[in-house]
C-alpha cells in the first residue's frame, strides 16, 4: 500500500494530533452544526463501484476558511466474509483512519462526528474529498483484508445530507434496540476495545451486553464479530473471570486484562459505578453522568448541549475533567445506551438504599432526556428535572422535594441537607469525591471584566472568605 500520490503524510504517528480553531482550515460537523452521521454498510459486490469516491456537496477546496458544513460519511463494503454484524466495528475504525493523516483531527462518532482539517494540509495540496476518501478504501482493504471493494460517498451540505442521516439514524435505533435484548447474566465472555488509547492512553473500554462503549458505537454483538474476525486487533476477548461483587459487576478476569491494557494504571473498576472504582473514561463519550452532592444525586448532560448543566459547568469543562482514560469518581463518561440498562450505576442505587441506580437521576439535559424517556420507569420520569425545570442548583432542593423524588428517602441526602457529612467512608478508601461545585464572578476594575473562579473538586471550610482589591503604590516623583 502506497500513499506517494496523497500530498500529506499518512500513518498511526499522526493519532492525537490536535488542530486548534486557528489552525483549522475547515471545521465539519462538531457542536455548531446540526446533521452530521457517519456509516458503513455491507452491500452485494455488485452496487460497488471499489475506489469510487462521491461528494454531495462542496468539495474542500471550494470551502472559505475558517467555515463549518455538516459531514456525513458513507462507506460501503462488500466481501464475501462480511456480515452485517461488522459495520458498526468498521464505522469506528472510520475515527482511526482519518487520524492518520497529518493535519486531520478526527473525535466522536455516529451523530456526534466532528472533523478538522488544518491549514497547512490544504496548503500542501490537500484540498479534496476525493484524497480523503482514497485514504479511506485504500486502509481499509489493508487493515481489514477481509474488505474486497470499498466505496466511499461524502455529504457536505445541509439540503444533501437530511435523507441519508435520517437513514443513519434509523439503523443506530435498530443496532441499540438488537443490544437490549440480552443482558450481562446471558453471556460468559465480555469483550474490550482500545481504539481511543491514541487520545487517551491508560483507557480501555469494558463492552459487555449492559454496558455498550461509551462512544455507543460498538455494542456487545459488534465487539463479539470483531474479535472473532480480527482476535488481534483493537478489541478483543475479556473472560469475565470470577464475579468478586454482583451488584457493583467488579469481575477478576476484567481487572487483570485492563491492569494489563492499562499498563499497571487501572488495577480494580466497578462496572455499575459512578462513585467507587469507576470505569475510566477516554473523550468520545456520547454524554457525562456527573455526581451532585448538594442533593446527593446524579446528573447527566449529552455532548449536544450547548449551555451549562445544572452545576455551572459546560459539556467541554466536565470533558477535561473526565477524559484522558482517568478514574475519576463522580465524573464518568457513558453511552446514551447504558442509561437504559437495568445495571446502570446499580451500585450507587444501593449505597443510597434505593431500588436501582436510575432512581439516583435527579437531572437531565432534555435532549437526553427525550432519548431515554421511553425506557425509564413511569413513576420517575416526571421527577427528573430538566434546564426547562430548574435554572441552577440552589433550586434542585426544591424541586426534589416538591416532586417527591426517591433521593430525598436516602440517608446521605438528608444529610446533604442538614449540613452533616459522611466523610469517614470515603476518606479511609481514599476516593476522590465531588463536594460541591461553586462559581462566582471576580470583578476587575471599576466592577467591569475580571475573571471566572470555578471551584471544582474541592471543600473549604472557613468563617468568612473577604475578597479585597489592593491598590498598588507609585513613588512619588
């Protein structure tokens, strides 16, 4: 495989390259735009063109700088080993691939995709789809042999790309709607994926029939026919072992292949946990459950929301927080689709004396909430709040309480509440737990600009804090 005629280098050195705003060419897809979706699909031979790549839409070239366009990403395949069970594993190596080439940045996934392209690259001579694409069909026979022809198809504008991702968006619901069928009990073999470990090195993905990837790209029935038809490649077989805690779903074979894929890093994590021994988290999360201790309940806001959540912080700032393949208690990075598993964050749930771990929801983004809403019990869904249903966290007490929400039965609640805390338990394990997240404006001079203080992570005992401007002293001439 040769890529002389491509004006970029092109190889794995390339994965984690960041292109800021300012050095980006174009940015396609992303939070600012509304449609975007990427694909793969197993067709006959016969409807593929093998090496055609089509743009539906503006070319790269003809783009301005600096702009945004939607992006949707379709390749076909076809081989006589393939079966439908592979695309989703495909779709994500969609990720992997553009990440190769030198001055392409590539993040997320399915509806989520986000892509840029650098200055210096569209200066070199990559200015078209049509190199893009080669790329593509040219790593994808290589990589996986058992692709005989592959066809790629770009969507770069707004009026292109609405049939084709409403399409998309029908089959992700049919691959999510399959992944519930089954359930972590029915199988004796759970399956890991490393893909993300070029942005997040000491992560691996857990994929078991309750717990999808958290991209929600690759579900339990996709990670099985990857490793079966690449045993050595990014996601492979993880024996569960013994299940040392059934209600937290810490099992031994999972802990000793991920203290190994981790490199020593994560020795012990809890599957159904948000709080203790969480599982980490790498940066294509589709969304982040988020722990608050004001009301000793949990929050989760999707990466398509474009305000702050109900702790004052936005998607992006939680995402640092949580990314990087981190074990970070109270900051965990899910699949939309495990928010519907009867497992999620099971372990919280008791701890609380509640009945699961859905009943410690108290907040939402509405967008994830309109998602999951179908799945979620029917005495509980009109007690989790929305931005629509509360404006900021000093209002969550109310509203709990006003709608009889289960947290407010739970013991550390009402000590939330009256001002007691249990420190004691954490402190001997020495978790690292959110305490409260505050954020106040300081103002410069004259009461106009000044700064942001976000503090996160932290508890601070004190009688009074006095914030005082000290003017400065000039010599006297």
């Amino acid at each position: 495989m040769s890529f002389e005629d491509i004006p970029v280098p092109i190889g794995p050195v390339y994965e984690g390259e960041r292109i800021r705003a300012k050095q980006m060419y174009v940015e396609l897809g992303g939070p600012k735009i509304d449609k975007k979706f990427e694909l793969c699909r197993v067709v006959p031979a016969k409807e593929i063109k093998d090496g055609s790549v089509k743009i539906l839409g503006l070319d790269l070239k003809d783009m301005e700088e600096g702009s945004r366009h939607p992006i949707g990403i379709l390749i076909e395949v076809a081989g006589e080993q393939l079966e439908e069970d592979l695309e989703a594993v495909f779709e994500r190596r969609i990720h992997e691939f553009c990440n190769f080439v030198n001055g392409c940045m590539h993040l997320n996934q399915r509806y989520t995709n986000w892509l840029r392209i650098s200055k210096t690259a569209v200066e070199k001579g990559f200015n078209s789809f049509n190199l893009l694409g080669t790329v593509l069909i040219r790593l994808f026979k290589a990589e996986l042999p058992i692709v005989e022809q592959a066809q790629v198809t770009f969507y770069t504008e707004a009026k292109e790309i609405v049939k084709p991702h409403a399409i998309a968006m029908e089959i992700y619901n049919k691959r999510d709607e399959r992944a519930r069928t089954i359930h972590d009990s029915d199988v004796d073999m759970f399956y890991g994926c490393v893909l993300c470990q070029s942005f997040a090195p000491t992560h691996c993905c857990c994929i078991t029939p309750d717990r999808t990837s958290l991209c929600g790209a690759i579900n339990w029935f996709d990670a099985r026919a990857a490793a079966k038809v690449d045993p050595k490649g990014p996601i492979f077989e993880i024996p569960p072992g013994d299940c040392l805690d059934e209600i937290a779903g810490e099992y031994s074979g999972v802990n000793d292949v991920l203290k190994k894929r981790t490199l020593g890093e994560i020795d012990r994590i809890f599957l159904y946990s948000g709080m203790e021994f969480p599982h980490t988290s790498c940066g294509c999360f589709e969304a982040i459950d988020f722990y608050i201790p004001e009301v000793n309940g949990h929050g989760i806001v999707d990466r398509s929301y474009g305000d702050v959540a109900i702790n004052g912080l936005p998607f992006s700032a939680m995402a640092n927080q949580t990314g990087g393949g981190k074990q970070m208690p109270g900051f965990n990075g899910i699949s939309i689709q495990y928010i519907a598993s009867p497992k999620y964050q099971q372990y919280d749930g008791q701890q609380s004396n509640l009945k699961n771990g859905t009943e410690t929801i108290v907040w939402m983004s509405s967008t994830v909430k309109e998602r999951v809403a179908e799945f979620l019990p029917s005495d509980l869904i009109d007690k989790i709040a929305t931005e629509a249903d509360v404006p900021d966290i000093n209002t969550l007490k109310d509203w709990v309480e006003k709608v009889e929400h289960p947290i407010i039965e739970s013991e550390a609640y009402k000590a939330a509440i009256s001002g007691e805390e249990e420190e004691e338990d954490w402190e001997e394990e020495g978790a690292m737990i959110p305490v409260g997240t505050q954020s106040f404006m300081v103002p410069g001079a004259g009461g106009m600009g000044g700064f942001k203080i976000i503090l996160k992570n932290c508890k601070i005992h004190a009688e009074s804090i006095i914030i005082k401007k000290i003017e400065s002293k000039r010599k006297k001439k």
